[in-house]
C-alpha cells in the first residue's frame, strides 16, 4: 500500500530513506583499533514505503562532538577546515550508543566519487575512518565535496554522487538549495538532503510517469513556481477540495496544494486541499459525479468534463508570476 509524500513548500521530506544497519550492534560490541569490518546489509531504499523507520538514525542529546573531538564539525556548503582537512559527510556512532549520527566533519582527504558516478550507499561497506585519539565508528559518505550518495534520477534502482543541499529544515545546517531552478531538495533528515531534478510529467493528462506513478504538482524549494514529480498515489486517495497533508494524497489529476491567489510562502496548514489541475476552457480530468469517491489511484480517468464542479473556478497560472519552467506540459490553472 503506497505511503503518503509530506509535503512543505519549503522542501520537506519527499523520500524517505531507509538504511538497515543491524551489523552495528556487532561494530559498537567490538569496535577496537584493528580496522576488521562488519558484514552488515545496510540498503538504501527510495521508494516511498508506509510504515517505513530510522530508528538508528536517531541521534541522543548526549552525542556531540567537544571542543576536543579528533573530527570537528564543518559548514560543508562554506567549509572552514584546519589546512590539509577536508569538510565530508559521516556517519558516526558514539560511545554509548547503538545511534548513527549524521553530520559533516573535518577530515583527511581520501579517495572519492565525482558527480553522477555511481556510489555504494551501503556505508558498511567501507573501511572506518581512524585517526589520532578518534574511539568512536566512523564511516564517510563517498562522494566529494557537496556531494551526496543518493538515488540516481536516471537508473531506476541505482545510486550516484548527486549534488548535496540543505533544505534548512532539520537542526545542524543552514539552507544550501540546489543551484537548478528545475530541481528540489529532498532526503530524510539534516546532511542526507540532496539535489532531485523534476519529472517535469503533465498533470492535465496524466503521461510522463513510469507505469504506477502519477503525477503530481510541487511548489519549488523557493517557493516562487511549480515543478511536476512522479509518485505512487496513496491508498486510499483523498477526494477534491478536501484537507491533505502529502503531495501524493491526492488522485491523479489533483494536487495537494494552497490557492494561487495567495503567494505560496503565505500558504498555511489550512490552505491545502485536493486541487484539480484545469485547461483553458475550466475542463478536469475527471467527471465531476465521482468527486466525493476515494478510487485508491486505480480507477481510469473518464473524459474531460466542463467547470471544475462543486462551485468552483479554474483560475488559471498566467498573471501570477508563478515559474512554471520545471514542467514540460503546464496546466493551464488549477480549480478553486
């Protein structure tokens, strides 16, 4: 049964990533100085999963890094390391705890990947990073510098180097957003957040998905446009006009979104409903008379029927400076 997509305007969790890592029990047991490796099954997944969770990515108060840490902590989007140190993304796993806690660290330069080359996410994997004085696992994204390990936009299933961002909404790191107008920022959680370039789909008519995905609108990370994503809906799917609260609420054809009469920054919780995309002429991809039935994203669309049903209107996109560059085939408006 498909998960719900959070959404946000500004760049909430759109994937959710999860990383198996029962080997680190056995590392925090007997993680000595011999440099010996796990035979753990860590994967990352990408597809949006209900019930999915994290829990060794949860990190305690009481892991942090002192004044005197072997591994200071670094801004990696405007990285201030001691010479000869470079700022990378690690995974580390305290004294005292069984958590994985992410965060960006000043570190010795090592041998990493360049952007689009394919990557293993399985951290595990690798040889734990050591230096002086350093007791606790440590393990380092394999990607360069503002890069990050993630799925690969254009090899289903695959991993690559991506652009690394920091959409600002997790502790530990100020906003970095990605440099592309037609791309977003997503990841599970602080120092996981990457560059996902749009699906740029048609939300009218419902083509540009691979085949279980619909398409879906998403306001861009600054809030100033619209990109187009492929998602599987949720199950069951909200009806139109009603209260959602995840981009894939929605059935194909609507988009959990706030009126365009207001800027979308202005957007509050209150605002998001099932919003029908419309054409020129007020028509919607759907026959009004099954608006209040929840189809799970299963049921055909029927042909195009005028007005956008139960009072109201298709407002059209043209005069409110919204950027719709993201989306190859823009609707013309959206019903409200």
């Amino acid at each position: 049964m498909p998960g719900r997509v959070g959404l946000g305007w500004d760049g909430l969790r759109l994937v959710r990533v999860v990383i198996s890592v029962w080997a680190i029990a056995g590392w925090v047991a007997c993680g000595d100085d011999d440099g010996s490796k796990g035979s753990g099954d860590a994967s990352t997944d990408a597809a949006v999963e209900a019930g999915t969770r994290g829990p060794t990515f949860i990190p305690r108060r009481d892991a942090a890094v002192t004044a005197t840490d072997p591994i200071q902590p670094c801004d990696r989007f405007n990285p201030r390391c001691p010479d000869g140190l470079v700022c990378d993304v690690l995974y580390r796993v305290f004294s005292g705890t069984n958590a994985i806690t992410p965060y960006a660290g000043c570190v010795e330069p090592g041998r990493e990947r360049g952007l689009g080359a394919p990557c293993d996410s399985d951290f595990t994997t690798q040889t734990p990073y050591r230096t002086e004085g350093l007791r606790d696992i440590v393990f380092r994204d394999p990607c360069g510098p503002n890069l990050f390990c993630a799925p690969d936009p254009k090899v289903r299933g695959g991993t690559s180097c991506q652009p690394a961002c920091a959409s600002g909404n997790f502790d530990g790191e100020s906003p970095s957003l990605c440099e592309d107008p037609k791309s977003f920022c997503i990841g599970p959680r602080g120092f996981q957040e990457y560059c996902r370039p749009s699906d740029g789909c048609d939300v009218a008519a419902q083509t540009g998905c691979p085949a279980g995905l619909s398409c879906y609108l998403r306001p861009t990370d600054d809030g100033k446009g619209f990109l187009s994503l492929c998602f599987p809906p949720a199950d069951p799917t909200v009806a139109d006009f009603k209260a959602c609260d995840a981009y894939n609420a929605c059935r194909p054809g609507s988009s959990c979104n706030g009126p365009i009469s207001l800027a979308i920054s202005e957007w509050q919780l209150s605002d998001y409903v099932c919003r029908p995309a419309c054409s020129a002429d007020g028509s919607t991809i759907r026959d009004d008379s099954d608006a209040g039935q929840d189809d799970g994203g299963t049921a055909p669309a029927p042909a195009p029927a005028p007005g956008c049903g139960q009072g109201k209107k298709c407002r059209p996109y043209a005069g409110t400076g919204l950027n719709l560059a993201g989306i190859e085939n823009p609707p013309y408006g959206q019903c409200e």
